[in-house]
C-alpha cells in the first residue's frame, strides 16, 4: 500500500507539468490546474477539460444540509439541499447556467469559492492558514422553504490530499477531510445550532482533467461508533491503479488508509460499499436522491447522489445509522 508523503507546495511546475502524483498528509498551497500542459489539448481546449468543485456536506444530529460549486467546463451548477433526518423530508435550492457568476478557490490557504446568483448565494472562505472554512450561505425564491447558514469549519483533523494520475500530463487532486463545525444553519424556519463535539463537515475540493468517458463512485459518511467519532470515504473511479485512491478512515481525528474500495449498487434498494480486505463491510439505506441528467448531444452525464444511513463495520469500529452520501456518475465530457 502506497504511504502518505508530505505535500508539495504547488501542483504543477513553472512549465504546466504535474509536480508529482501522490497521496500526502497536508494541504497543497496551490491547487490551479488551469495551466496544465495537457499533450493534444493546447490552451482553451486544456481549459475545457478542467472540472472542479467544492462540495460540503454537514452532519447535525437532527438534519442534514449538502451544498456545492461546480464548474464543468460547459455546464456551471451550485444547489443547497437540506435534509430532516428525523422525517426524511428534504428539498433543494439548484441554479445551472453556462455563464453562472462563480469561482473555486485556487488555493485552499487563502483563498474563497463562491457562487452568487439569484435565489442562491454560496460563499466559502478557506483559510487554512488560519485552521478554518468559513461559511456563508442563503437560499431562497419559490423552489422549496429558505435556507440559511453561517458555519465555520474547524480544520482540526488531518485531511487526506491527493493528486492522482489519469494519463499522459493529467491529474485528479481531490482534498476530502471530516472537520467539526460551528455555528448555525435555518431551514424553513427552524433553526440547528452546530456544537462542534457533535456537528461535522464532509468537504470534497476536486479539480481533474477528466478523460472524455468518465465514471466514479463515491461514498462518505461521518457518525459514532461507541465513544468514537469515525469518517469515512471511499472512491472507485477511472484511476485503475489501485496502488492510488482515497480511501481512508477518521477515528477522532486520526487519519489511516484502506485498501481499494468496493460498491455493489446492483439492487436500487439495497446498496453496499465496502474495501478489498473485509475491514470496511456498509450497507447503505437511502433517504433520498438528487439526480443530474444531462443530454447535450456530444456531452452527456448521469448522475445520482443519494442520502442516507450506513451500518456495518469501518476497521474495528461498528457504526449504525451513520448519516452520509453515495455516488453514481457516469459520462461522456
């Protein structure tokens, strides 16, 4: 199993070559792929192949609220979706344009993503330098009850950061943490305050120049597990070298690796994810789904992100009704 290295400053050299591929202990101070030096795909049409995104999920005892900023190139997208756990209502605020006013952080040291558009306003501070995410958010009009929020992240356990090959010059960094939370967030008139000793963050930062036929699963989830609070998150995706992934546990903080993730999500009702070496063995019960369809004629993607519960068994650790996500991408970019 490839070890844990401590990161490099910058993601690519002076000249747009990968810096190096790896899997590291730390963030990267700066994570811009824009100027990547991709064989074939010169200038703009390298810049056309960049996706990237800055997704959170945050865990409340009670409730659940996703949100997230996407840039895909042709399609810009953000939404905020709040779930009840407790009924198992939720609803979702969604804007998509190609011309959506926004922008990802290109470091997450200092440095803000953010998406302002009518009805959804997203802003994030990330400012590690300072230990900590700052969220601003308000989500309003006719498509489902406000919601609104002011959290800040504490950066506080070790994130699992890695830029991982996808072929000749191109990259996926992803920087994945569970990090307890502050604050607050409102959801059609109710209000949840965030104690950090049970409230947490999922954070998802992705940039990658994706092969044009793409594919991913991904699960996370954040609960207890006796006295212990334990994360998790596991991708199965187009990097085919399972010597590279990001699977890894938190346990109170404690970040370790595991071995390459499994999903069977062949039964609609019953889905499973687990790793090679039988020490993660989950099965999922849905609560809900967000779906993205989308059919652009030479650009197609199907996506299904859907929000639950898992039970089972993480390491030594066994966890029931544990709230998180689980992935189902497939597309042609």
């Amino acid at each position: 199993m490839v070890e844990l290295s401590g990161p490099p400053p910058r993601l690519l050299h002076d000249d747009g070559t990968i810096a190096r591929y790896g899997m590291f202990d730390g963030p990267i101070a700066d994570v811009d792929l824009i100027d990547a030096k991709i064989p074939g795909r010169p200038g703009v049409l390298g810049r056309l192949r960049l996706k990237q995104w800055q997704h959170v999920c945050i865990v409340h005892p009670q409730a659940g609220l996703t949100f997230a900023v996407v840039d895909a190139g042709y399609l810009r997208l953000g939404w905020a979706r709040f779930v009840d756990r407790v009924t198992g209502e939720s609803y979702e605020h969604e804007v998509k344009s190609p011309v959506l006013s926004m922008a990802i952080a290109r470091s997450l040291t200092d440095d803000r993503t953010w998406l302002h558009s009518r009805g959804l306003r997203i802003d994030i501070h990330n400012h590690l330098r300072a230990s900590r995410h700052q969220v601003t958010l308000e989500a309003t009009g006719r498509q489902a009850p406000t919601v609104r929020a002011e959290l800040t992240v504490h950066a506080d356990w070790t994130p699992l950061v890695v830029n991982l090959p996808l072929g000749r010059g191109r990259s996926m960094y992803s920087h994945k943490a569970v990090q307890p939370v502050s604050g607050w967030f409102e959801a059609g008139g109710t209000r949840y305050e965030c104690d950090p000793k049970t409230c947490f963050a999922i954070l998802d930062i992705h940039k990658a120049h994706y092969p044009r036929r793409t594919f991913w699963n991904w699960a996370t989830l954040v609960g207890s597990a006796g006295d212990k609070t334990v994360g998790l998150n596991l991708t199965r995706n187009v990097v085919v070298d399972d010597s590279f992934h990001e699977n890894a546990v938190w346990v109170d903080g404690q970040l370790s690796l595991l071995d390459a993730a499994r999903f069977d999500l062949s039964d609609d009702t019953r889905w499973t994810v687990g790793t090679a070496d039988g020490r993660v063995d989950l099965v999922f019960q849905a609560q809900g789904e967000r779906r993205e369809d989308l059919n652009l004629g030479v650009m197609v993607s199907v996506f299904r992100q859907r929000f639950g519960t898992f039970t089972g068994r993480i390491a030594d650790h066994e966890v029931r009704d544990a709230f998180g996500l689980v992935e189902d991408h497939r597309s042609v970019w």
